[in-house]
C-alpha cells in the first residue's frame, strides 16, 4: 500500500471501498493520523455515491466537549 504526503503535511492512502463483499469498488483517498482507531470518516456525499447502508447512531465527543449523534454506516475497506 502507498501512499502521499500533500502540501500540508497530511498522509493520505487510496482505499478500495465498496458497499458490500461482492461490489465494484471504489478508490477514495483517505487521511491517515496517528490516533487511528480503525473508523474512516467520509462526506455524506461520498457515503451516498458508494450507496453505503446505515447501521446504527454512534454517540461522539466533539473537540470542544460537546457531545453530538452521528450516522454509521457499513462499509468493507481492502486494508492491508
């Protein structure tokens, strides 16, 4: 797998995204950080062009300690 380092100093993998086993996939590059817990986050925009499938809500903290209700999706990631 390789990948970039852009102009602000982000690294960035193409991953093959598909919304289920047996779909084409996709390429979408993705901002990897040292934090990585193994969750991607993407734009509506793009969930929706994959045609992902909702799962479940998901509590989260913000970064200024307000808590907030997000969307999951599932997805499957060729990762390694």
């Amino acid at each position: 797998m390789n990948g970039r380092v852009d102009l602000q100093g982000r690294a960035l993998l193409a991953i093959s995204v598909r919304s289920s086993p047996k779909s084409a996939e996709t390429s979408v590059e993705m901002r990897v950080d040292t934090g990585f817990t193994g969750d991607v986050v993407l734009p509506l925009s793009q969930i929706q062009q994959l045609g992902l499938q909702a799962s479940s809500m998901v509590q989260t903290a913000m970064a200024d300690g307000r808590e907030t209700a997000l969307d999951s999706f599932v997805a499957w990631l060729d990762w390694f």
